[in-house]
C-alpha cells in the first residue's frame, strides 16, 4: 500500500514543547522552519496533513492552579498560547510558499477565523495545510484530546503524534535506559497498561473511531515522511 492510500489524510499533534527546541521557553523559529519542512514532505507524498499544536512551550493550565490560580483561567491562557504557536508554524509553512490556514476553537475573528468542521474540511479539500488552535475551546482537556476530536471530524486516517522519543516505552527511557519500547500496541494496550503517551481521553476516544495512533520522533527531520512511506521508527497504536 503506498502512502497516498494508506494515509491519504493524517492529522499531526505538534506539541509545545517540540516548537521549544532547546530553549527554555517560547518558539525556536529554526525549529519550527524544520516542523514545516518535514510537513512539506509529507505532502509531497500525496498525504494531506492537518495540525493540532499544542502551547505548553508557554502556558500551561495545571501550573496557574499548582499556584493557587483558579484552573479556568489558567487553562484560557494555555489556548491561548496554542494560538501564538499557530501563527508561528502558518508563517514556518508560509515561508516555504505552502497555504495554511489557522482554525482557532476560540473566536477571535481579528487574527484567524474560526473552527468549524465544515470550514476546516473546505480548506484541507483545497489543498491548504489546516492548523488546529484554542484546543477543544474547553477548560479541563488538553492538545492530545483536542488532536483526536479533529482526528475524528477530518476523517483522518491516522494520529500522528510527534514526542520527545521514537516511540511508546515501558517507562521514560530518558529516565531509565532499560524501558522497553513497543513496535505495536493497540488502544486498549496503552489504556491498560497506563502508558503516559497520551491522555486517557485522547486514547478512548481514537479507540472509540478507530483511529491509529502514529507515535514518533518529532525532533527526527524527515521522520515523519519515512513513516509516511512504509519506514522510519515508530509505535503504531490500533485495534
Ligand atoms: N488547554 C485547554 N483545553 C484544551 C487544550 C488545551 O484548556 O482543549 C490548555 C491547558 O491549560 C493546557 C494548555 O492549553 O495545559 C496547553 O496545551 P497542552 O498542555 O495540551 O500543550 P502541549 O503539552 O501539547 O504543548
């Protein structure tokens, strides 16, 4: 099967944290220049690539209540910052003369338009990269449920979920070099055995639509592409 058919729509989690390249904090243009890049080749495959991206590298809800803050808000200021790393990828895939497009959950019609599925499908059949941001709009839910919700409303084929490592481990093999790490899992695998890739909702609800979920490298340029064609290193979660 080639990757055209296989994949024809995937939808991509880019988290915060990846855009953050070595930086403490905030937005490594290089790195989000490589993000577009590996888009770019993806696309160049024949697979329409949709995107969730995440804002930890900025805000984060659970921080603000840690602190004695009242979550919501804190959660209101973590969409917020997805926004911000959205316009930074549609500039990264812009430079790169690829037409993207940023669908906030959250309106705020002065700097993107809004999300609806009927919008965004419009655009992705146009050929336009979609970028997901405001998560689900929804205190309480994180990037990882919001990436499987559009996952699910884009009739995408697959989850591609880009972490720090390429794959699902046992354990944090940062932590503990011995962890083992899993070619293949299915949803109930990674619900049962607690394995921290996703959230629990994110998982339930890719299982309940039987959506695979993809994890790989998301620092590996050109590691999403290979997947993309029937190689590179990865996890595949699915029935
Ligand atoms: N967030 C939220 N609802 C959502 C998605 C995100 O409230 O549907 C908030 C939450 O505070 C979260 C922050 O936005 O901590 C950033 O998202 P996330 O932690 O998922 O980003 P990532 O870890 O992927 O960088």
């Amino acid at each position: 099967m080639t990757a055209a058919t296989r994949f024809k729509r995937v939808l991509l989690k880019v988290s915060g944290e990846a855009l953050m390249g070595r930086q403490g904090f905030g937005i490594d243009v290089a790195v989000a220049d490589r993000i577009a890049a590996d888009i770019a080749e993806a696309r160049a495959l024949g697979t329409e690539v949709s995107v969730v991206i995440g804002g930890g590298n900025i805000f984060r809800g659970v921080g603000v209540a840690s602190k004695g803050g009242d979550r919501v808000t804190g959660d209101h200021m973590g969409m917020l910052a997805t926004v911000i790393n959205a316009l930074a990828l549609r500039t990264s895939l812009t430079k790169l003369g690829i037409e993207a497009i940023v669908l906030s959950a959250i309106a705020m019609p002065q700097i993107c338009e809004s999300f609806s599925q009927r919008v965004a499908l419009a655009h992705a059949e146009a050929g336009r990269v979609v970028i997901f941001a405001g998560g689900t709009g929804n205190p309480f839910f994180t990037t990882d449920t919001a990436a499987a919700l559009r996952a699910a409303e884009m009739g995408a084929s697959a989850l591609f979920k880009g972490t720090q490592v390429d794959g699902i481990y046992s354990e944090d093999p940062k932590l503990n070099p011995h962890a083992e790490r899993f070619e293949q899992l299915t949803h109930d695998e990674v619900l049962q055995r607690g394995l921290a890739v996703m959230d629990v909702a994110a998982v339930a609800l890719a299982r309940e639509n039987h959506i695979p979920i993809v994890v790989f490298s998301i620092h590996e340029g050109g590691g999403f592409a290979k997947i993309l064609a029937g190689g590179g290193r990865s996890t595949f979660v699915s029935d």
